[in-house]
C-alpha cells in the first residue's frame, strides 16, 4: 500500500489520480490559492489603514471602537476577501460588525489588465447606490 502525496487546495486533499478526474484545471487552481493566501497576508498587514478608511466613511467618533477581526474570521469567496470589522459606537445601542470587501487581484487579472479592480468596484458602488 502506497501513500499519496498531495496538495491540499481548498481544504481538500487532493492527488494526482484526484486531479485528473477532475474537470478543472489544477494547476491555476494552486495558482490561485497561493495568490489569495499571498493577499489575505498582504491585507492583514494594513489593518491601520483599513479602520482608517472604515471610521472615515462610517463617521465614527473618536472615542468609538474600531476593531479588524483576526484573519482566520475573514470570508473568502471566489472573487473577494471579505475582512470583517467590530465596531462599538455610541450612535447605536449594541456594537456592529461590518465588512470591509477587498476584490481579489489575481481573480481579475490586475497583473495584466490594471484597472479591473477599480471598474469593479465603481460598478458595485453603483448598483448599490
């Protein structure tokens, strides 16, 4: 009896006989998850700048609470990584928690068509407006 040896990719073991059953490609696959955990790293390091952006837009007093939650909370979908927030203000009568959307980069192909972040973005703040 042999071992596998694999790569674990979306909190999956999987193979090489794994891979080739499947109808995706692997390869980008890996490729992609390398980037997403190369970006959630790079965000976790501007958590100054993002409770700067969201007391800004949120209008939070100074004395209100504004907490990046630890990564391992974050959401990560498939094109965004959503950075979660715990705010505590005296606006409102029990704390919040918000989130702070960050467009994946690589999912848009930034690298090679700059931009696309911020088209995407401008069309979401859009359609929500």
């Amino acid at each position: 009896m042999t071992n596998a040896i694999g790569i674990v990719l979306q909190n999956r073991l999987r193979t090489l006989k794994s891979a080739a059953a499947d109808e995706y490609d692997f390869l980008l696959a890996v490729e992609h998850q390398g980037a997403a955990t190369r970006f959630q790293q790079q965000i976790a390091r501007e958590t100054d700048s993002i409770v700067a952006v969201v007391r800004h837009h949120l209008r939070l007093h100074p004395d209100d609470s504004c907490v990046v939650l630890p990564p391992d909370s974050w959401i990560k979908g498939g094109f965004n990584l959503c950075v979660l927030i715990d705010i505590q203000s005296c606006k409102w009568a029990q704390s919040r928690r918000v989130v702070f959307r960050c467009p994946l980069p690589h999912k848009l192909a930034e690298k090679y068509f700059p931009g696309t972040i911020d088209e995407k973005v401008s069309y979401e703040a859009g359609a929500y407006s």
